[in-house]
C-alpha cells in the first residue's frame, strides 16, 4: 500500500533558485517541484503539494501561520498517513515547538525541514533533506506510524521539534537538539531509536488547540545591565528570563525588588538558561535563591524557542485546568526532560 504524504510548502531558501541573469535568490513555482527533482516520483509513497500562495521567508512566520498549519494537518488529517513542512530553517525551531503544543494526540508523523541552499543550487543540501524527510513522514510498521511527533530532518539527522535550536548560518549540520538524544539517523541505511520516540499514552483522538497568547516577553539578561528597562515590561502576562548559567544573576537588592514588582502586577515569570545544553537548577548558587524567592518557575532544561511557544500556548488557556505555573512545569510533550 503506497502511504500518502501531504507536503505543506510555506516558503525559506528550500524552493527558491539562483536567477542566473541577476545572480540573486528567487522563489520557483513549487507546484512544479517534480520536475526539478524527479526523484520524487520514485518514492514509495504518493506525494501531494500544497504550497502557501506566497511562499514566506521564515521570520515572517508567526502565531497566525502556525494556526494556519495546525489546520491544514487538521482538515487533511484522515486522507493523509504524514505530513511535510517545507520551512525557512531561521524560525523552523519555533514553529516545530509550536505545532508540538497545538497538535494534540498526534498519531502520524509531522516532519520539518529546510535548506541552506536553494533546491535549484548545484551544491544545494535540499535534496537529501527533501528525499529522507518524506522517507520519515511515510514511515509506517505494523500499520502504525512510526514517528507520532513533530519531529526536525535536517542534514542526516531527525530530531524531536521542541528541542531543536539552529545554531549554524553556515553549515549544512544547523541544528542542534542539546538535551535530547536524536531521533534517527540517515546513513547507508535509514536508522531510527525508537526508544527516544513520543507516544501519545493518553490515547486521546486527535485535534487541535490553536490558543497562542501573544503576552510573552523574552529577555536575556547581561552583566551590568539597568534593571529600570524592566519597568516598561511590566504589563506582559509572562516575562521569560534568560539568565547566566544554571541559574543565576545579579544579587543586589534592586534585582529582587524589580523582579517582585513585576510579580505583584500578576506577571509570571519564567527563567531559561543562556547556555545551550544543561538546565535550570533553582538552588545551586546562591544567585538563584531569588527566583525561589519570588515564586518564579523554572524551564528546567527547555530550549528558548520551546519556552516561548509553550508560553504562548498556555497563557489564558482555557483548555487548560490549573495555574499557568503548574501547567508550565509539567512535560507537556517531550519538551523538557523528567
Ligand atoms: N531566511 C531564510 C528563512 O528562514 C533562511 C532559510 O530558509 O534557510 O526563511
């Protein structure tokens, strides 16, 4: 049985091809995707091409193109075995953890991807990406899917959305998943660990929570800057911090009384970690004993992209029973660890 593979194209150096005459980056009509790369039509699944109608660069994505996506999954969810998103690899992080939250009791296999260089370029890495991302969105045993997840396919390796960054302007190898194993592998053969796979153990059906609250702020703090600025924030629902280390910053008495004057307004802080890999550890230097103190929530060992979405998601959320505090901590879907 061939499985059928619904490809979204929403735009990114993926479908875009080099005008020879004025040497710059155009996007091609992706509708005629299967005579730039004949390939496809030597896969063993059937692939149908549903392309934005103007294709987007990806920092023009945002809430409104992330609800956009959750719908099409939704509406095409019976007809289709998988899904493929072509994406602009800069924000691909944020909209894979996006739909992560959005798509709820996900079965079937939402697969991302991208390019450093266009399709049309000689050198270009979108074929392979391409070719073994729809390899994964088709991957079925025992008529199950194999990948029930949003998942990230770039340069040889599959990675859980919600915990990619991309880390490289210039490489093929641009994302990174630093505190979680990789999913799969592409090599002489196709491998993948199935140990590292999500389930959706609540066997809950599946549709699509599309709340995004836009009340999110996000700041990374650095040394010896003027606590004042945060004044101007104080009317945000959530104020991520970014802060040092696992944990800490500045102790001075201003700190925490800026930080409870931002509380006292109802605003609900979360602290994220400046460094890439490992986590928050309320507790371990004395410079954190503040968050404690003020009754922040720690995003443990969450990507900056992940913590921002599931904010997102779970600001006002009337899907959701409990505080935003609870519901922040929780594991909602592989984005953080146990
Ligand atoms: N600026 C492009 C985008 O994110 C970069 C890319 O696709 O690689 O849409």
């Amino acid at each position: 049985m061939k499985r059928k593979v619904l490809l979204i194209y929403t735009g990114g150096t993926i479908g875009m091809e080099k005008d020879y005459e004025t040497g710059s980056l155009r996007a091609f009509d992706f509708g005629n995707i299967f005579e730039k790369m004949p390939e496809m039509r030597l896969m063993e699944c059937e692939v149908f091409v549903h392309p934005f109608a103007k294709p987007l660069d990806s920092s023009d994505m945002g809430p409104e193109e992330w609800r956009m996506i959750a719908r099409l999954i939704f509406e095409n969810y019976k007809e289709y075995d998988g899904f493929l998103i072509l994406h602009g690899t800069d924000t691909m992080s944020y909209t894979a953890s996006a739909l992560s939250f959005m798509l709820k009791g996900l079965t079937k296999p939402v697969i991302l991807t991208g390019s450093q260089l266009p399709i049309g370029d000689l050198r270009t890495d979108a074929k392979e990406n391409l070719l073994t991302s729809l390899y994964y969105a088709s991957l079925y045993e025992n008529n199950e899917a194999v990948i029930q997840e949003v998942a990230i396919y770039f340069e040889y390796k599959l990675l859980r959305g919600n915990r990619t960054l991309k880390y490289s302007a210039e490489y093929f190898d641009a994302y990174s998943s630093p505190n979680y194993p990789i999913l799969g592998q592409s090599g002489v053969h196709l491998n993948i660990n199935k140990d590292n796979l999500l389930r959706n153990t609540n066997k809950e059906s599946f549709y699509i929570d599309e709340h995004l609250s836009e009340d999110v702020l996000f700041w990374r703090i650095f040394p010896g800057m003027k606590l004042n600025h945060f004044k101007e924030i104080s009317q945000m629902k959530v104020l991520i911090l970014q802060v040092f280390g696992s944990g800490t910053i500045f102790s001075s008495e201003k700190t925490l009384e800026t930080l409870q004057q931002i509380r006292n307004n109802g605003t609900e802080i979360v602290v994220v970690s400046q460094c890439i890999s490992g986590g928050i550890s309320f507790g371990k230097y004395e410079n954190s004993n503040i968050f404690s103190k003020i009754g922040a929530i720690s995003g443990t060992d969450i990507t900056a992209e992940s913590a921002i979405t599931k904010a997102m998601h779970l600001m006002d959320n009337p899907n959701y029973k409990g505080t935003f505090a609870e519901n922040f901590s929780k594991n909602i879907c592989g984005e953080i660890s146990n």
